[in-house]
C-alpha cells in the first residue's frame, strides 16, 4: 500500500522499524500511527516482510505472536493481508496445526488452490508420523484432482499416498483411473503391475488389461505377447488372451516375429474339430509372413481342412502350394484326388500348366504340360486345348 504525504509519521514510524526490526517500541509506535490514520494494511505487510528475514529465536517468536494479534485486530482470515500473515507465520512453524487449519479453511474459501497445496507440501514436510503423513497427502490430493485440478499434481499426492498405504486396493485403484483419465499409460501399466490377485480368473482378467495396454496404447506387441503366451500356456481357450493373440496377428504395426508366435499361439488354440473355420482362418491369412517350406505346410492345412466345406477353396490353396513347389510328387497326388473327388478337373487343368511355367526342368515342365493335356482330352472334353499342348511339348 503507497503511503500519502498526509499520512508523514506512518512513513517514519515505518522506516524506524525497518532500521531496526527487534525494536519492539518501535513496533508499537508504528501500530499506533496505523490506528491514528486507519491504515494497518502497510503494518501488515511489514510483518510479512520482517518475518522473512534473519532474527533470533526470541526476536522471531515474539514477532509471530505480534503478527498474528495485529492482524486478527484488524482483519478477517478471508483477507489477503491476514492470510499472508498466515502463510509466512506457518512458514516459521509448519507444526503448528492450528494455523494449517486457519490457512486450510481462508485459503479455500478464497478459492486460492496453488497457495493452499503450497500450504500442504510445508506441512507434509513437517509431518513427525505416518499417520499424519498420509492424512495430508489424501486431503491434498482431492484438493489437486477435485478443487485446482491439477492432474499432475494429485497424482503425485497419490503416488506418495500410495507408497505409505501399498495395501490399500482402493487408493490404488482411484490412482488407476487418475493415470487411465491422464492417459499415462506406461505408469498405468507399472501400477497394475505391481497388483496381485488372489483368484485365478481375476489375476488372468489383470494379466490380459496389461498386454491390452501395451499392445494397444503403448504400440508394443512383444510386450503383449509375453504376457498372452503366459495365459495360453494356463489356459489355451482364455477368450481374452485369444482375442488379443489375433490382435496381434492381424496387425501391421506388429513385427513379423510377433505376428508368427501369435499365428503359432491361435493354431493351438484352435486345434478341435469345432474350431475349423477359425484354425483354417488363421492358415491362410497369414501366409504372407512365411516363405518355403513353411509357408507350403500351412497351404496344405489350410487345404485339407476346406476339402469338404469348401472344394473351390481348397483347389486355390493346392495349386497355390503345387506352383511354388512343382517337383513335389505328393503334392501333386493330393491336388488331382482332391480334384477329382470335387469334380473340378478344369481347375486341375489350369494349375498344371501353372506349375508347369514354374517348373524347374525341362523335363518337369513337360510331364505336367502332358498330364494337363491328358486331362483337358479326356475329363474335359477340350481336343484343340489338348493339342496345343501337346504340340508345346514337341517343340
């Protein structure tokens, strides 16, 4: 507050405490000129201001006591002046419960909610027990989360409550949604983490939340992998972990390695005859991650298991298989019985002479060109596609 020409001897009485600060006739000149000119707003922030400074012991305490007096004299705890004198005071003695509840209740009021979680780090500094400890440390996390909503904040407060309370299933769990809210994922999954269920079930609903997480907010499915691999070993129809073990399988993002442990990981799981559909599902989709040998076992799985419910398919996945790998003569049985049985001999035909293009000998290419004339002369009724194959082979 400026002081006024008018207002002469506050300025001196002012300056005189200024000069010497433990002079304790000079404060109670200065208080007096206050009351003379109705002005204790400049002895108010005095006080604030001496308190901060280096006094003894003696000179610090009696200062506190005057402080506190001269501003209960002269304003309520909702004034600004009074709740600095507050603020400085409890600085000096952040033990002194008595002024922490004064400052509690003004500063909320006021709605001052950076001053009052300041307020809460000094008292929790002070804090002499546990249990004192962790009473702060809830009120000042609801005053961040719900008053100042400083996320940021609260859970920090939580983590500490935490670290005091580890047992406490339902502060964890108020923190958990503080970190899913925050989407602080990575500290979400150290959270759960750290938890423990006491039945089967609700550990493997925990185990499948955590390899969600990281597969699906954290972009890492090795890390998810680990912990699917972990509940199909326990259990391998755990629709959770099924469901996320074709997440990963289907994924782009995911790396090769990972999407072929989790075809792997879905191919035992859906290994009864009811789960057909899905296993032969799994074998063609993810061809494109094998190459060789590999990647021809999985063709003719696929194969075998669409002969009877779908005969058009398991013909494709034959011939897919007999082009890349023309020389093999046990392929080429199970395609023709296969097409025979289907009545689909065109389609036979035709991946004879596509196996024969691919052929890796001369003479290769020519037994599959003549078995494919032999076919188109006597099952399809095709004699000009017969002898220009025939003549292919003469030439």
């Amino acid at each position: 507050m400026t002081i006024t020409s008018s207002e002469p001897e506050l300025e001196k009485a002012l300056k005189s405490v200024r000069a010497e600060p433990s002079d304790f006739v000079a404060w109670d000149a200065l208080e007096a000129q206050a009351a003379t000119h109705q002005s204790p707003e400049p002895v108010a922030e005095l006080y604030v201001e001496v308190l901060a400074l280096e006094l003894s012991p003696a000179s610090s305490r009696k200062l506190r006591e005057r402080a506190l007096r001269f501003g209960e004299e002269w304003f309520g705890d909702d004034d600004r002046h009074m709740q600095a004198i507050l603020v400085r005071v409890f600085g000096l003695d952040p033990g002194d419960e008595v002024i922490f509840e004064r400052l509690v209740v003004s500063l909320t009021a006021a709605g001052r909610w950076d001053a009052l979680l300041s307020v809460y780090e000094r008292a929790l500094a002070a804090a002499d027990s546990l249990e004192r400890r962790a009473a702060l440390l809830e009120e000042a996390a609801k005053v961040a989360k719900d008053l100042a909503e400083d996320d940021t904040r609260a859970l920090s407060l939580q983590h500490n409550l935490l670290a005091l309370k580890p047992h406490d299933r339902d502060l964890r769990t108020q923190l958990e949604r503080m970190l899913e809210k925050g989407q602080r994922w990575l500290d979400l999954v150290l959270s759960l983490s750290g938890r423990t269920e006491n039945q089967p079930a609700a550990q493997a609903a925990l185990d499948a939340r955590i390899a969600g997480l990281w597969l699906r907010q954290l972009s890492s499915a090795p890390r998810a992998l680990e912990i699917v691999q972990r509940l199909l070993a326990a259990d391998k129809q755990d629709a959770a972990a099924i469901e996320l073990a074709e997440e990963i399988y289907r994924s782009e993002l995911a790396p090769a390695e990972t999407r072929r442990k989790a075809s792997a990981l879905l191919l035992s799981s859906y290994d009864a005859a009811p789960q057909a559909a899905e296993r032969t599902r799994v074998l063609r989709g993810g061809q494109g991650l094998y190459e060789g040998d590999e990647r021809e076992r999985r063709q003719r799985e696929a194969a075998r298991l669409l002969r009877e419910r779908s005969p058009g398919e398991a013909l494709a996945e034959f011939s897919d298989a007999f082009a890349r790998s023309s020389g093999d003569d046990s392929l080429l049985r199970e395609l023709e019985d296969h097409a025979v049985d289907a009545g689909l001999e065109a389609g036979y035909a035709d991946a004879l002479e596509r196996a024969a293009a691919r052929a890796e000998t001369g003479l290769r290419r020519d037994q599959l060109l003549l078995r494919a004339a032999g076919v188109a002369e006597k099952s399809l009724d095709q004699p000009d596609r017969a002898q220009k194959l025939y003549r292919t082979v003469l030439a």
